[in-house]
C-alpha cells in the first residue's frame, strides 16, 4: 500500500473520527469507502440536521462538508455551529468556488477548500495537513500555558527515577493501571513526584502519542475555572471575542493530570463529576454537549476523606476518582534515590545554566542521605540549583537529625546512626563500629550499598 494511503502507524488519519457531510449518496459513498480503511472511525450525514446530531453523540477530528446542499447551505449551517461553540475543524468540499464564498469559508474557520471533481489523494492530504495543523495548535497553546505558568524551564520527566523498594512499587501500580482508562489519585506530600508519576503512567499507556495536559487547579481562579476546563463560544462573557475549545476538549485522545483536585471550586466539582460519569462537556455560553475520550489521573496533598468532613470537596466525587489510589513515598522513605537524583539534577541544572557541574564526595553524599528533606524532590532540586550557582554545596543548610516528630523506620534510624559516627569520627570506618557495637564488614555493606 502506498504512502498515500497507508493509515498505517504514524500516519494522522490512523486514530482519526472523520464526519462525511455531503447530500450526494454517490459522493458520501466514494469518501466513506476512502477513509474508513484508514481512519479510526468514519461517520456521514445526508443533512445537516443529521450531521448536528453526531456531533452532539461525539467529537470528531475531521468534518468534511458540502456547501450546496438542499435547504440550509453548508457555510451558513458551519457559522451556526461555530456561534454555538463548535470547534470541529472543517474541510468544505463544493463544485461551485468564487473568491466571496472563499472569504466566507474562511471567516467561519474553515481549515481547507476542496475543489470537486478531485482525486482521493487530494482529500487524504487534505485531511492529513488538517489534523496535523490542528495537534501543532494544540501543542502551540499547551506550551504557552507552560511558559505562563514558568513551569516549561524545568524538563518535564515522563520516567520515575530510583532503584528503592518504596518507588519500585510505585512503578509496578502505574504500570498495572497503565493498560485502562479507569482514574487514579495520587497522594502524596507536596513536592514528592505526583506529577513525574503522572506522566510515567502516561508514557506507558496507550495514550501516550496523544497530549499529557497538567492543570495546577489552584493556580486558576475559581471564577475562570469552569471556562478553561470546558471551553466557552463567543461572547459567553465580557471580553471573550472568540471561543475556545477548552483544556479538556484539547486533551481528547490523551491524559489530563488535575494537580490538587481538592482546590477546585464547588461548581467546578459538580461539572468534573458529570464529565467522569458521562465524558460529556458543555462549553460555557453553549448549549452543545462534546464528547471527550480522556484519561483523568488527580493528586492531592491534602486529605481528601478530611476535606469532605469539612464540606470542602463533594463525597460522590471522592467515590468516583478514588477508585485507584497510589501514594508516593516521601523521600525520606526512598533511601539513596536522593543520591540518584541529586546526579541527575546536577547534569540537568548544569546543562541548563552554563555552570560547571559539582562532583559529590563522601562527605555530600552523606550529608545527603541524613538529612530529613521536608520540602521532598522539590527541596533537593532548589538545594542542586543554589549549590551550583555559588560554586559549593551549602551542607551547613541540610540538618543532621529528621526535622520531624514522626517515627523514623528501622532502616532511616540504623543509616542515619552510622552516618552521624562516621561524621563525628572523621570517616574513620573502624573506630565507628567499635562506637557503635557493630562490625567494621557492617559498616562497609552499609556504605556500599548507599553508594558511599
């Protein structure tokens, strides 16, 4: 099979839901028969009643539309659905073109013109640069957001990094929930990885070709939130001058990470429920329901069983997201992943700022591993920054006992004990065990496997 019409892997039309528009059964028949070995799904309609119809049942990519039809014409039906916040990319096929009708297409937001009579190659390139144009102004925007939210500086990993036993579980859950759709939570204190996780489980998932979308929920105010999430038409308030489609509608296909879901306001709450039990939104200003294929993943620092005591978040919400939770370990609780992420910051910060990197000797890796990190990942990044902007790392910062209250484990108290000797008794490993009523081979096992 040719290039041109492989709908193979890698090629757009692949995962695509195309609407056929044309009244011509002839011509519906010849487009269907085209596009449906190659594209995911392929609907038509003879109206454009019809065709109202399914895009109220679901989203498609694609529309392809006839202009002349019978009754309404095809343009003034499109500019119709736009006013009501249609968002569906559209490509106008018509045997009748003149420059006015042209500047019509386009002022409704028509993505192509395709001139009839025309070959199958030109309607599958059409549809190809259109659903390419359409993710490249998805990715346009999504970065954009990023850069508002200064959040595009820092590489964004889609891999959890460490060798501990408390992160490999962490591994295996994400990879066995990988496979469905179903949501997970995920908690954890501020700063621990949640969102690192996040997007491990969506690389390893079958959504992975299409956009992760994290949405800091208490970074949007209350009154904006409903119209990010769910999209608005224009003039659904003062100032909106044209629609938008929303950060949901610009996941579809892909994975939407809610960063501290309990932020989100009552109302807010009431519209992610139906959306969770139906994939059903309404943009703001519209009364058009989209439906949306996602993959809705949430965390929370916070208790979210606390919150509902408190009237905070919705009891039937908490039910319905918490099907799945997976808790990420502190990393306190992570052992010598500290040290695993302190190298690899240092060559990312490094790289990123011009600075020549710092090597960790004995002494930082053990003032590393004794220090309690409250601020969890975040904390240790921010340490690896400022020690590599002044040249030295400021070990006088990092405390040489838990700042907790909690009680330590067996394992943080034993490594905590043997880095506090060896630190008193100058790394004299001998005179450390006799300290400490252990052996020097102890010690040495000890120190080996936390990579001193």
């Amino acid at each position: 099979m040719s290039e041109e019409r492989s709908g193979g892997e890698g090629d757009p039309l692949a995962g695509a839901a195309i609407l056929v528009v044309d009244d011509e059964p002839g011509m519906r028949h010849f487009l269907v028969e085209t596009l449906r070995p190659l594209c995911r799904r392929v609907d038509e309609a003879a109206t454009a009643q019809a065709a109202s119809v399914h895009l109220k049942a679901r989203q498609y990519d694609v529309m392809i539309l006839d202009n002349l039809m019978p009754g309404e014409k095809g343009l003034d039906w499109l500019i119709g659905q736009r006013a009501e916040g249609g968002f569906t990319d559209t490509i106008m096929i018509t045997a009748y073109a003149d420059l006015q009708t042209a500047i019509e297409a386009l002022r409704a937001g028509v993505s192509d013109f395709v001139l009839k009579p025309f070959r199958s190659s030109q309607i599958l390139n059409a549809l190809r640069r259109c659903i390419e144009m359409a993710a490249l102004r998805r990715q346009n925007m999504l970065l954009r957001r990023e850069l508002e939210t200064g959040s595009l500086g820092r590489r964004r990993r889609h891999e959890l990094v460490g060798s501990s036993a408390a992160v490999g579980q962490v591994r295996r859950m994400l990879e066995r929930v990988s496979k469905v759709s179903t949501p997970v939570l995920i908690t954890g204190a501020s700063g621990s990885g949640k969102e690192v996780a996040a997007r491990h489980l969506h690389w390893q998932s079958p959504r992975a070709a299409a956009p992760f979308v994290p949405i800091q929920c208490g970074a949007i105010p209350a009154e904006m939130m409903e119209c990010e999430l769910f999209g608005h038409a224009r003039g659904a308030f003062p100032g909106a001058t044209t629609g938008s489609e929303g950060l949901l509608a610009s996941a579809t296909g892909g994975t939407v990470f809610l960063d501290e879901v309990a932020e989100l306001s009552p109302a807010a709450q009431t519209a992610l429920m139906r959306v969770l039990e139906d994939g059903m939104i309404r943009p703001i200003g519209t009364a058009r329901d989209v439906q949306l294929d996602l993959r809705f993943v949430m965390s929370s620092s916070k208790s979210l069983p606390q919150a509902v005591q408190e009237g905070r978040f919705r009891e039937d919400l908490l039910f319905r997201i918490n099907v799945i939770e997976i808790p990420m370990p502190a990393l306190r609780e992570r052992g010598t992943d500290v040290l695993e992420l302190a190298e690899l910051f240092l060559a990312e910060i490094s790289l990123n700022l011009q600075l020549p990197r710092l090597e960790m000797d004995q002494a930082v890796r053990a003032a590393m591993l004794r220090h309690d990190w409250p601020g969890n990942i975040r904390e240790l990044r921010n340490f690896i920054e400022r020690s590599l902007i002044f040249g030295a790392f400021p070990l006088d910062t990092l405390s040489t006992v838990p700042a907790t209250e909690r009680i330590p484990s067996l394992e943080e108290t034993e490594r905590r004990e043997i880095l506090r000797a060896l630190d008193a008794l100058g790394g004299n490993r001998s005179e450390a065990a006799r300290h400490l009523g252990i052996s020097r081979k102890t010690i040495d096992r000890k120190c080996a496997a936390w990579g001193l």
